[in-house]
C-alpha cells in the first residue's frame, strides 16, 4: 500500500457508520475530521497511518506476525478496546517520573 486515499478508507468502512465512528475513536479525531478523510479534503496524518492501518487489520513491515494474527481474530469493538487500552499503558508510563538509577557502589 502506498498511500491512505479516501477510496481506500471507504472501501474498508463500508457503509456501516458505526465503524466510521469507532475509527475516529481509535484515532482519538472528530468524526468531521474522519468525514473530511473520507471526502479527500483532510489527509491521514502521518502518526495516524499506524493506527488506521492497525483499526483495518492491515499489516506494514514492521508488525510482529503474531500480533497481527491475534489481531485479525478480532472484532472492530475488541480492536478499539485494546488500542484504547494500550493508549492508556503508554500515557501512564509516560507520565511516571523517572526514578534515580540506583547507586550500585
């Protein structure tokens, strides 16, 4: 894949707006933003790219295999979940200060 058009967002969304819904939550945007994706006025931002292609279950080079196995066994509100979930993780451990290292003499 070469780039995110907005063909290739509507041809994975479908016609179910809940799914457009869920990607703009995945995405952490407005649904307007998702819309504007969708009508070519707004192109993916390039932190974005990741987690669209993740939300799609779409594979880049540098997934590991068996999460992207275990990720296609998913459902679109199971994959939201986890992103969310995993979000949070990284917020967390991003927002502990950092402990001296200890002193080893």
């Amino acid at each position: 894949m070469d780039e995110i058009t907005p063909e290739w967002l509507k041809a994975r969304l479908g016609t179910d707006r809940g799914q457009k819904a869920a990607l703009a939550e995945a995405l952490g945007l407005s649904n307007d933003k998702v819309s504007k994706m969708l009508g070519g006025t707004r192109k993916p931002q390039a932190q974005e790219i990741p987690t669209i292609l993740a939300f799609f279950g779409e594979t880049t080079a540098t997934t590991d295999p068996e999460l992207q196995a275990v990720w296609q066994k998913l459902t679109p509100s199971e994959r939201l979940f986890l992103l969310n979930a995993a979000k949070a993780q990284i917020s967390a451990r991003e927002s502990q200060p950092l402990e001296p290292p200890e002193d080893s003499g």
